[in-house]
C-alpha cells in the first residue's frame, strides 16, 4: 500500500494552472501539493498526491492515468480559452446589453 | 446586387488541406470513455472524440468533413462563410437570459406554519392548527402584496405555501383581493396568476369556489401508491392519500385538469417503488412526474431522512423511473417526468425554462422570492427552510423593508456573484454549464460555502449523471430522441 503518488510534468508544455485545475477536479479522491521546481534541463512541476481514503498501488496508478489525462484536457481548455476570449467578450457583451448588468466604463448600471 | 454568391464562395480548400477558421468559445466535458460533449456559449452541444477534438482544435479540420460542416453549423467555429456566427450566438445566448431583465416572477407567501400533517421529511417545523403564533398578518400580507407589485416583472405570480396554506384561508383571501384591486391601478397591470400549494386535506367547496372565481391553480403532494404515500405523510386519521385523491378529484371537477399539479418527495420507502409511483401518477391521469430527491434542509436533517440514501441510490431509482416513463411512451402512452423535460428545454432549445435551482446567476432573488409568515423576506423557499434550522443567511430583509433596500442586500448581491457558475470552479470548464444552476443554498447548506466544493458536491454529482443519461438515451435510440425533442418544447 503506498501513502502517495507523485506526477512530474514539464513546466513549458503544462502552464501551472491547467494542472492546478486538473488535480482540483479530483479533491474528492486525494489531496495534491503542486510545485514548480527549477532543474538544470528546465523547469518541472512536481504534483504530490495522497488519498483521502487508503488506496492499493493500482488504484494510485489509476488515479494517475486520470490526473495526467485530465492535464491535458486542461491544456486544450486553456487554448480555447485564449483564442476565443475576445469573441466570448463580444457574444456576452451583446447578449447582456439589454439586461442593465453591463455599463459603459465608469458608469453605473441601469436602476 | 445579385442574389447570388460568386463562384468563388463556393470553391473548397484542395482536399486533405486544412480550412482557414477561427474557433468560437466553447467547452468540453467526457461523456464516456471514448466521447466528449461539447456545448457553444448558447448551450448547444456535439458529440466528438478526442482526435477530431484535437484536430479542431489544432486547425487540423478539412472543410469537406462531416464534422466540420457540423461544427460551423453548431457555432463551434466560424469561416469566411459564416462571419455572423458571432452575432447569431449573441442573439442566442440574449435569448436564454432574457427572463434576467424581468426579474422576478414568482412571490411565495408563507400563509402559515401551521399543518394537520406531521410529515418526518417535512422541511418546516409542524406547528399545532391552532397556533395563530404561526400565521402571516394582515399588515406583513398588505406589506408583501405591495412590494410583489414592484418588481419589473410583467408575468407576476404569486404561490401560498405553508405549513397547510388553506389553513389561513381568509389571508389568502385578502392577498387575492388586495393584488388584483392594486394591480388594475397600475399603469400597465401585471398579467397576475396564482397557485396554492395543499395536501388537500382540509379543503372545502367555499375554498373551491373562491379558487374557481379567481382562477387559483393547485399544487399538491402525492408521494405514490396509498401504503407509501400515508406512510410518507402522517395525519390524525392516517387517511392522507384518501383526501389526497378525494381532493384532487373535486378540485379537477371545479378547477379543470390542467389547473392542478402534483408533486412527489423521495424517502428511503420509495426507492424500491420507482414504477408503482409512475403507475400511482398514471392512474390519476396525470400527464407526467415530478421525480424529486428529499432537499438537505429542516426537519429532513433533523430526523437524519435527508441521509437514509445516498446520491448514487436516488439516481439508480430515478433512472429507473425514466426508463419506465421512456418505455411507456414507446407503448404509446403519453407521459413525461418533468425534470428531465425541464433540462431538455435547456439542451435542446435556446429558452430557459426559469426553474430556480437550475439558473445561473442564481435563481435565488432573481427567479424567487419568499414572504415568511413572520414578515421576513427570503431569496428562496429554501432558503427559508435554511432559516428554521436558525441559518438566516439569506435572509434579504423583512417586508418593511423597500424594494431597492431588499434587492441590493449585500448577503444577496454578493451570492449571486460567487455563485455565478459561469466563472465558478470546475463550473467554468464543464460543459454541461449552460445547462445547470449554481444553487449557492443548497452548497451552503452542505459545505458553509455559496460555491460549494464541486468535486464533492452531490447537486453536480445529481446532475451530471442526469445530463450523460439524457445524452446517452438520445444517441442511442432515434424513438428518445424525437420523445426529448417533445418534452423540450412543450416544457
């Protein structure tokens, strides 16, 4: 039975939040302690990983598996994000216009 | 100007040469092992793998793929042929919030706490019939009526819950009189409808005809087949589910069917009976059901009903219903469970049905309010039910209170901005986000935090699992497909 899982992933291919978020979505499993850690080949993010509830080496290594491919999902999330922030502005700030909940700068919102 | 497109327009990228595109906002979320659903900022969804996924996402896609076509059609991505994609999934995205502009629409008075039911999962205190502690006043009924009147909403309806709300049925005489005279003195009068909320058990014909002249809806509680339902529902006599039928009968005869509704609550007793509550519903002549878990609030808590069953146990009895309800339509029986069309709507249509605890920003305030007996003012029923167990957290003030006052409540405004599932954790990636709520009182209820922790949330866990079912249900068999097309757009 081991105590913890530890996932290393390449800083420059994984941004730091994307893993942030990825080990986020399993908190209800494991507790995760991220850090970003300078080594002479470039820097690494080193994710440690201990679970709520005793579980068997297969289990850790699944648990793994699941964080890894969830980091990647992540990635792809954080690309969508930053090419379609301006649209996404643009959708809402048309589709609220009407609302009062959007005001020029500096004005306050409809009464 | 010719009405045409030039040639030119229609000259395709060599194949095997990616297309020139730009990708539209959108999220992804797995549905199984080998698929992800994808849903655009206006909530229409796609199924696709991880490769195309990538590819997409990459620029890889080939505009003569199947796929490509699809996506550009379902706003995901936008080519020099569709450059108003942006504007139609504004106009899109306008439409599914257009009820956030009205405000709110439904005013929930708390004629009293009183009740002749001593139901254990009920989730205010049963008080004894003859407690006039327990009753709204004249003065807070005059108060609220008048405060209902302001809101911008031009569809107001007003429901009289208790406790047994006939039990004070001269209140809910007088807020009937009082909002309609007030409401003809308006400059552009609301379209003002009520209902009220009633284990029928006390009802008598001059409550009927007061109903029938001012068009009064019904909404009772039936739990399912009579052992279960008087089982679930005490009362002297032991005889609930007798005056349950006997009323909702008499009130069909006066009322007409459409203008009386039933509602199930699940308790551990119900989780073998899953079809013999559907068949309970049928028998009536019900057009569908309700399949409600028991809320973590009041008495529920306090008599440990709320944990007889897990999440887990109330979906396998809900899928089961849902299975029954699907096969029995395939039978050509017409029957529906409402939760599931509710979700639907929001799926498959651009409208948002409003159901409180399935909205973002939250229902609460917005789509909900409660008068209590006692004059305060909650941002929903259940937060009420929060204040019974002394959490008065969303408590928006009382009904001495202005409207203004009332509606830029700090604990309210400040709830509602958490909450917002749009930028909440684990929320803001989902897919399933233009589908679901962020129901900042009932994670409060659960974990002290308007947010919630969502990995361990059971109202995600809830209906995540509903949206794959669904999903899962609809790609498989073209018959549930045209069957959720219908509840989606009779909702």
């Amino acid at each position: 039975m081991k105590e913890s899982l530890i996932l290393e992933f390449d800083a420059v291919a994984y941004p730091l939040s994307t893993i942030q978020k990825a080990c986020y979505r399993f908190t209800n499993i494991a507790s995760f302690e991220i850090q970003r850690l300078k080594r002479p080949h470039g820097d690494i993010i080193l994710v440690t990983a201990r679970p709520l509830a005793a579980k068997s080496e297969d289990g850790l290594e699944h648990l793994g598996k699941l964080v890894r491919n969830e980091a990647l999902d992540q990635c792809l999330r954080e690309q969508i994000r930053e090419e379609t922030e301006g649209v996404r502005n643009l959708v809402l700030a048309h589709a609220f216009s009407r609302t009062g909940l959007i005001a020029p700068d500096g004005a306050a919102p409809a009464a | 100007m010719s009405k045409f497109q030039p040639i030119t327009f229609f000259t395709r990228a060599p194949v095997s040469q990616p297309a020139q595109y730009e990708l539209l906002p959108f999220r992804f979320t797995a549905l199984d092992g080998a698929r992800y659903v994808a849903t655009n900022l206006a909530g229409e969804y796609t199924l696709i793998a991880r490769e195309p996924l990538q590819r997409l996402v990459s620029k890889q896609l080939r505009a003569e793929e199947p796929l490509y076509v699809d996506l550009r059609a379902k706003h995901f991505l936008a080519d020099e042929h569709s450059r108003m994609a942006p504007d139609l999934l504004a106009i899109k995205v306008r439409t599914r919030h257009e009820q956030l502009a009205n405000w709110t629409g439904l005013h929930i008075f708390v004629l009293t706490l009183r009740c002749e039911h001593a139901c254990p999962y009920c989730q205010v205190s049963r008080q004894s019939q003859s407690k006039g502690a327990f009753d709204m006043s004249d003065e807070h009924a005059d108060k609220a009526v008048n405060l209902v009147l302001q809101s911008p909403n031009p569809s107001v309806k007003i429901e009289f819950q208790g406790g047994e709300s006939f039990l004070n049925f001269e209140l809910m005489k007088r807020v009937v009189l009082t909002a309609k005279a007030a409401n003809s003195k308006l400059a552009r009068p609301k379209d003002l409808t009520f209902i009220a909320a009633t284990n029928l058990a006390v009802i008598t014909n001059a409550m009927l005809d007061f109903c029938v002249e001012h068009e009064i809806g019904i909404s009772t509680s039936l739990d399912g087949p009579c052992e279960l339902h008087n089982k679930n529902r005490p009362r002297p006599g032991g005889d609930s589910y007798e005056r349950t039928i006997a009323g909702i009968a008499q009130a069909r005869l006066r009322l007409g069917r459409r203008s009386v509704s039933a509602l199930m609550t699940t308790t551990e007793a119900s989780l073998p009976q899953a079809r013999d509550i559907v068949d309970e519903y049928l028998a009536h002549d019900f057009s569908g059901i309700f399949m409600r878990p028991l809320s973590p609030y009041g008495f529920a808590l306090k008599t440990k009903f709320y944990r007889a069953y897990t999440v887990e146990r109330w979906l396998k009895f809900y899928d089961e219903a849902l299975d029954y309800i699907i096969d029995l339509n395939r039978q050509g029986v017409e029957f529906r469970e409402y939760y599931a069309s509710t979700l639907l709507t929001k799926m498959l249509t651009c409208r948002d049905p409003g159901y409180v605890d399935l909205m973002s920003p939250a229902g609460i305030g917005l789509g909900a309010v409660v008068y209590n007996y006692d004059g305060a003012v909650y941002a929903s029923d259940e937060a009420r039910m929060l204040a019974e167990m002394k959490d008065t957290t969303f408590k928006l003030g009382t009904v001495d209170d202005s409207f203004h006052t009332l509606f830029t409540n700090e604990t309210f405004l400040q709830a509602l901005d958490e909450s917002f599932a749009y930028s909440a954790p684990m929320c803001n990636d989902c897919a399933f986000e233009p589908w679901c709520g962020s129901d900042p009182v009932f994670h409060w209820g659960q974990h002290r935090d308007m947010v919630g922790r969502k990995p361990e949330s059971e109202f995600c866990q809830r209906n995540m699992h509903i949206f794959r079912g669904l999903i899962h249900r609809m790609e498989a068999d073209p018959f549930v497909r045209r069957l959720f097309i219908r509840w989606a757009n009779t909702c």
